[in-house]
C-alpha cells in the first residue's frame, strides 16, 4: 500500500504544489501539511492526496482544550507536541487527539512511560520526524538518535504505534518510503514495522477520521445510512 | 553461501542546485557511513558508485550485502554535497546487475 507523510512544513498554498510533485515521484499517495482553510477531508493534486493537520503547541491545558474544541473539526488530523507532563497526560487519553510528536528542540520533552501507556488505551500515536536528523552531524547527531531510540522504546514498549515522517519544510528535505523504512533502523525499528506504519496504520488513521468528518458520522460505530424521505 | 555476498542499489538523486561527480557522491556516503556506524562497523562495507548519471541523478552503486542496510541509511542522511541540497532514493536492490536494470 502506498505511504503517506505524515508531517510536511508546508507554509503557504504556493509550494504546496511543488511538495506534492516530490511527493509523487518519491512514492507518497498522501500528504498531511498544517495549511488553513483547507478542506479535511483531504483533495488532491497531482494523484497525491492531501491532508491538513494542526499541531496545537500549547503549555496551558486550557487553552489547549479551548483549541482541540474549536478546530477538531477543520482538520484531518490533530497532533500534540510532547510539552509538560500535565498536557502531554491529558493530550495522550484525549480521543481527539490523534498523535503525540516529538520535536526536539532545546527544552524537549521525553516520553514518559505513564503518558505513552495512557496513549497506547486511548489509541493516540507517537509521531517522530527526522528533519532534525539532516540538520545536524557528529556527536550532536548522536545525541540526537539517542533521545529518538529511548522516546521510541518507551513508545513500543507501551504498545503506542510509531509513525515516522519527514518534518521536511522544503520539498528536496522530503525522503522516500524506502528511505524512511532505513532511517527508522537507527531508532531501533525494523524496517517492516515502518513500512507497515506509515502506509497501513496511516491510511486507517485518516480514512477514520475522514468518516468521523462525515455528515453522515453520529459514533463511533453508528452512521446515518439513509434520511426520510431518501429512495 | 558466499563469505562476501554483493548487493547492487539502483537510486535516483533528487538535487537542488548543481550536479556533482559520483567521486564527490561516494566520499559524502563514506563520511556518513563512518561518522553514523564508526571505523569498525563500515570496515567491510566495500562501496562503490558503479555508475552514475549527473544529469539525471539516476545511477548504481554496489556493496557488501551484509552492509546494505547501513549504506541506505547514511545514504538518506546525506543533506547536501558540496553545497547542493540533495534527496537519496533508493529504488531497487538487487544481487546482479542484470537483475537491477530489468
């Protein structure tokens, strides 16, 4: 099955047609980029499916709350960045929140072991981009792909799902399927278990979510199936 | 089985600026390749750019097969070269030439 990216920086409507041609020739049936007033139910350009996400960077839980409320609805997929140990909690048991990601930057936030089991019940991934893996070289490198694997174990180890994307926000930082399935061997991921999360575990992700978007979409579970009055 | 197994890696390089040499495109994959997996590790890699195309990017290179993972992935690591910003992608591997061009 065709992969999808999960995480591309795309910052204005513009380039997103240039991502979407790497996109194809790389091997992608789908992107998902935090773009605004987009459709949520995804569109395509150039046979590549496109998806809108937003990351709610938030250090107050009420805020982040007042957020996830309004805009759940206008994008396909909603994602957390791993922050304070009582945002990430309540980020990781929320059912509208779809993934926790792990960016690191200089106050980075690990995952703990209690946040990725109270994920892994409530069906929330562990997204892991590697752009900041291009960006830097040597002993920072290491350092790096060090906090990558322990985040990444204390994920598995949980039973939370991985999903591994570029974080590219230039469409010649975008890596292939293939590409990504290798670099995922340094976090200690077999090269199967990220084929299989970034094609099948992506698609189900986002075609649930599609049909949750849908106005025929009352539960989990329970759809309209025809309206009085329709033949 | 074979002691020394070859593996061929058909790829294409997507580049963003001016081409480079497959000399100038082996060198950066040996410096990845030693900084990520150190002296030890990449001791019988045995890496070789067969052929490689500047202008389109496409090109093979050959190695041990017991390294093949390791040279994908510094391979896909690589960023720029010589100030070109590039993206590896592998595309098919194969134990003969033959086999990669079919």
């Amino acid at each position: 099955m065709p992969a999808i990216d999960f995480n591309v920086r795309v910052t204005d409507r513009d380039s997103l047609d240039s991502f979407a041609d790497m996109a194809s020739t790389l091997g992608f049936s789908g992107i998902v980029v935090p773009t605004k007033g987009e459709p949520p139910r995804g569109f395509e350009i150039n046979n590549v499916t496109i998806y809108t996400r937003l990351d709610i960077k938030s250090t107050k839980l009420g805020v982040l709350k007042r957020e996830l409320g309004k805009s759940r609805k206008k994008y396909s997929i909603i994602a957390v960045p791993l922050s304070e140990i009582d945002i990430a909690n309540w980020a990781a048991k929320e059912a509208r929140v779809d993934v926790l990601t792990f960016q690191p930057t200089k106050t980075h936030h690990n995952l703990r072991g209690s946040t990725a089991r109270l994920a892994a019940k409530a069906g929330t991934s562990f997204e892991v981009s590697i752009a900041p893996l291009l960006n830097v070289t040597g002993l920072t490198r290491s350092k790096l792909i060090k906090e990558y694997r322990e985040s990444i174990t204390t994920a598995c180890n949980a039973g939370m799902k991985v999903i591994l994307s570029s974080g590219a926000s230039t469409p010649i930082q975008m890596r292939s399927p293939w590409a990504l399935n290798h670099i995922g061997t340094l976090f200690g991921l077999n090269t199967q278990y990220t084929e299989d999360s970034i094609s099948n575990h992506t698609h189900t992700l986002l075609r649930e979510n599609v049909q949750k978007l849908g106005d025929n979409h009352i539960a989990a579970g329970i759809e309209l199936v025809s309206r009085g009055g329709d033949e | 089985m074979k002691p020394n197994r070859k593996r061929y890696v058909l790829f294409t390089i997507h580049q963003d600026g001016p081409s480079f040499s497959d000399k100038q495109l082996a060198s950066t994959i040996w410096s990845n390749l030693l900084s990520l997996y150190g002296e030890v590790g990449i001791a019988d890699c045995k890496l070789y750019i067969n052929e490689y195309d500047e202008k389109t990017g496409i090109g093979y290179l050959q190695c041990n097969a017991s390294k093949l993972e390791f040279v994908i992935t510094a391979a896909s690591l690589i960023k720029t070269i010589n100030g070109t910003k590039i993206s590896f992608q592998p595309t098919k591997t194969s134990g003969t030439i033959k086999a990669l061009g079919r």
